[in-house]
C-alpha cells in the first residue's frame, strides 16, 4: 500500500514544540497543614509544586519544580483538599525515576509528563478516567507501562518517542487508539489490543519497527491511513491482502499486473488510501455491509476498469475513485445518499454512471473531468435529486 509522505517533517516539528517549553520539575510531595485554607482559581504553592483548588474544593497540580528526588510519591490530599487532576505540562522534563499516582486522581492533562527522559516508571491509581493529549510522550527511559482500567480512549500522542517502551498492557473498555499514540516505539515488541475497541487513527503505530506481535479484535471497524506505516507487524505480514480486524487495510507487497482482489464477506470497512496509486489493480468486488468508501481509497488506480459497489453503500467521500483514468462506467446502488468532492474526478473515460434515483447530496466537483460530464446537454444540470450545476 502506498500513501502520501508528509509526516517526516510534521513529526520533528511537533517533537520540537512538544519538548520546548515550561521548564524543569520534579520531586516527591511534602505534608502540608491541615489547616490550610484556599479560594477557588487561586494558585498556591507547597513547597515544591504550584497548585490551584476548584469551586468544588478539589486541586490540580500545575507545576513541580523539586529536580532532587528520585523516587515520587504525590498524596491524596492537601490539608482537606483532595488533588484530582495533574495539569497541563505538570511534570514537563522532570528527571525523577519514578513516580505513584494516588487513587484520587482522575485526570492527566495535556503534556503532564512529557519528556520526563530518565522516567523508568509510572504507577496510576484506580481513579483515572482520561489522559490528555501527549501526557507521556517521549519518557525516552519507560520500558513497560500498565494504563489504567477506568480510560476509554488511548489519547493521540499519548506515547508517542517511548523509544525504549517494550510493553504495553491496554485496559478492558477503551474502544479507540489515537493518531500517534504509540509512534515511533521502536522497541515496542508486543501489545494485545482488548476486545471493544472499535477505530485506530492514523500513524497510531509508525515506526513501530520491533512490533511483530499484534493481533485484532473483530470490533475493530474503522482503521485509518499509515496506522501501521514502518511497523514491523506490516512489514512482515505476507504479499497480499491486509485485514486489521473486520477493516479492509491494504495491499501489502509489489501488486501484480491485471491484479482483481475480492474482499471477503463480513469486512465493515475499507480504510482511507487502502489502494492509493495501486497501478496494476485492475478490478475489485466489495461486499455488502461497507457503507462508505473513505477519502482517497481508490485514487490514482489508473488500470482500474471494473468496480463492484455493495447494494446497501450509502456515502462516497473525496477523491475515492479520483484519475481512475480507464473506468468507463459504475453502477451506483440506490441506497447512496452522498458522494463528495472529486469523488470521481478525472476518471476521464467514465461515461456509463447508473445514478440512484432519489439521491440528495452529491457536490458540484464530484464528476469533474469525465466523459459523462463532458456529454450532458448545456443547462441545469441534476444528479439524481441533486442540483448539480448550470452548465455552459
């Protein structure tokens, strides 16, 4: 499978910004009175940390500057005060070794411990229920890490420059994988992927290089472009057709002139870029149950000259089919509701289109550079229920 590369450069410019920024905290936390009285929003300090308390009486720690002690233990509470939430950048290039979360806690915000390089290892309490974006990203020294049961979602970037993690354990109830979460891991060599989880993001394992031992829960419905991109899971993965889970993901290997490929029966989706530029495919049968062909899936295939289409297809979204130059006709099922911008564009010779009857929603682009459009008659044109265009 072949797909645009763009990434390089996108991920040395969000690793620069990610780890630029807030400056050094890190340490373990100290008693603090009892007595301690606060007003909500304002931000307090305890020694080594800055903190704020809510209208609801409950803290988030905002910085923590201790860079001395190894070993970190945050508390329940301060005073009366229970601490619930780990800021934004909290932890930001800390170098403590180690670090245990309390039970209270329910929420890790945004970058709270990027970039913490000599981190070995975390322990989360039972309370946490989401992480925000980047939270442990490029903790160059993590080698395993357990997340915790209450999480629903791996967050993007979450784990993103681990590049010494070598095991995950994902928890029973998430149900997505976010673009990035695990890229560039390089030692990362197994993960189970629980039953539930239903969507995978883009570049979610790139250059997972070490990643051999993976295996897909048939929840899985929905993967997106690149999500194994340098993996070594794909890599390794024999000449042929790719399927992640109930996905169609791609072809792997050099496509054979005349290539006809026939997904099999059952698949919930094809994903995005599934045969960008695939030159040598020459027909492919989709089975009934796929209600969308995603962005791109079809695009450049410029040997494509037949298309199976389901029965019960309801969208086509942008360039799906675009410069499939020897296509000459599609049967598109009455089901369709939608077909997007350059959906079929330059498909030149594309001049045969059975169009669905009461179709609604097809955009003004959608047939751009094709026979059929070339030999409509000047003047209003429709697509079905769909005003196309005034042409001429």
């Amino acid at each position: 499978m072949k797909h645009t590369t763009r990434r390089k450069l996108c991920a040395i410019a969000m690793a620069a910004v990610l780890l630029t920024g807030v400056g050094a905290v890190g340490s373990a936390v100290p008693a603090v009175s009892a007595g301690l009285t606060v007003s909500a929003a304002e931000t307090l300090t305890a020694d080594s940390f800055d903190y704020t308390v809510d209208g609801n009486g409950e803290i988030t720690i905002t910085r923590y500057y201790d860079s001395d002690t190894e070993n970190v233990v945050i508390p329940d509470h301060i005073g009366d005060h229970k601490i619930t939430a780990i800021g934004y950048g909290a932890f930001r290039n800390r170098n403590f070794k180690s670090i245990v979360l309390p039970d209270s806690i329910t929420t890790i915000a945004e970058n709270a411990f990027l970039g913490c390089g000599e981190m070995e290892s975390i322990q989360f309490g039972s309370g946490v229920k989401t992480f925000g974006k980047s939270a442990l990203a490029y903790c160059r020294k993590l080698q395993s890490v357990t997340l915790p049961e209450g999480i629903t979602e791996i967050e993007e970037y979450l784990l993103t420059g681990c590049e010494n993690l070598k095991s995950v354990t994902l928890p029973e109830g998430i149900t997505s994988i976010g673009q990035h979460a695990f890229a560039s891991c390089w030692n990362l060599q197994k993960i189970n992927i629980p039953d539930g989880v239903t969507s995978i993001y883009r570049e979610a394992f790139e250059g997972c290089v070490r990643l051999f031992d993976l295996s897909f829960p048939d929840s899985v419905s929905y993967v997106d472009y690149e999500a194994f991109n340098s993996c070594g899971w794909y890599n390794q993965h024999p000449a042929g057709d790719v399927y992640v889970g109930s996905v169609y993901y791609g072809y792997q290997g050099a496509m054979p002139a005349g290539t006809a490929v026939v997904i099999k029966e059952g698949t919930k989706s094809i994903a995005p870029f599934a045969f960008y530029e695939c030159v040598n495919l020459a027909s492919v049968t989709i089975p009934d149950g796929i209600k969308e062909i995603d962005s791109s899936t079809f695009r450049g295939c410029t040997s494509l000259t037949s298309v199976r289409l389901p029965s019960d297809l309801e969208r086509i979204q942008n360039d799906a089919f675009e410069g499939c130059t020897r296509l000459t006709k599609i049967v598109l099922p009455e089901s369709l509701s939608s077909i997007s911008f350059f959906a079929f564009a330059d498909c030149t010779r594309l001049k045969n289109i059975t169009i669905p009857k009461n179709i609604a929603d097809v955009d003004n682009d959608a047939f751009t550079n094709t026979a059929w459009l070339k030999a409509q008659p000047d003047g209003d044109l429709y697509f079905g229920k769909t005003y196309l265009m005034y042409k001429g």
